[in-house]
C-alpha cells in the first residue's frame, strides 16, 4: 500500500486528505485486500501507516497535512513488470 500511495505523490506533494481519498481508491480496487482497514476510519489509517514506512524508509516526509515525497522515492514506481532477456539473465 505504501508504494503503491508512493506513486499517487509522483514527485509532488499531497496533502492528508488527497492520500485518504487514494487510499480509499485502493480499498475499493482490492476489497479482498486490507481486511483490517475496511471500517470508516480505514483510509485514514491506511494513509497514515503507508506515510509511516514511507517516512521510516527516507521516501517522505511530513509537514503538518502535507506528504512530500524525498529525492530517494524517484527509484519507486508502480509500473508493468520487467523481466530481463534471456542473454542478461546469468550476467552480473
């Protein structure tokens, strides 16, 4: 959930209420998911515990209401997977 509120900031700043409307997003996309987060107060409280690995990580940081993603967040994105060719695979 972290990273995945970690790309909704895409360098930009959020405020508390933006990552809750977010949050709420992906309890809906995922309603198998998160089960302990599906009461009234869970986006709240999953934006607040996905800010709180995000600060713990160096990828954020917190300014009041405001969630600002650090220099460091850039090499996060939720994207499509990626293998490597098949002649990269036993290289290091």
């Amino acid at each position: 959930a972290a990273l995945l509120l970690l790309d909704q900031l895409r360098g930009a700043p959020a405020t508390e209420a933006q990552l809750d409307f977010h949050a709420a997003e992906l309890l809906a996309k995922f309603p198998r998911w998160a089960m302990s987060y599906r009461d009234a107060e869970g986006p709240a409280k999953l934006r607040a515990d996905a800010v709180a690995v995000l600060a713990e990580f160096g990828l954020a940081r917190t300014d009041g209401d405001v969630v600002t993603p650090l220099p460091a967040a850039a090499r996060y994105a939720v994207g499509a997977a990626r293998t490597a060719r098949p002649d990269e695979e036993n290289q290091t």
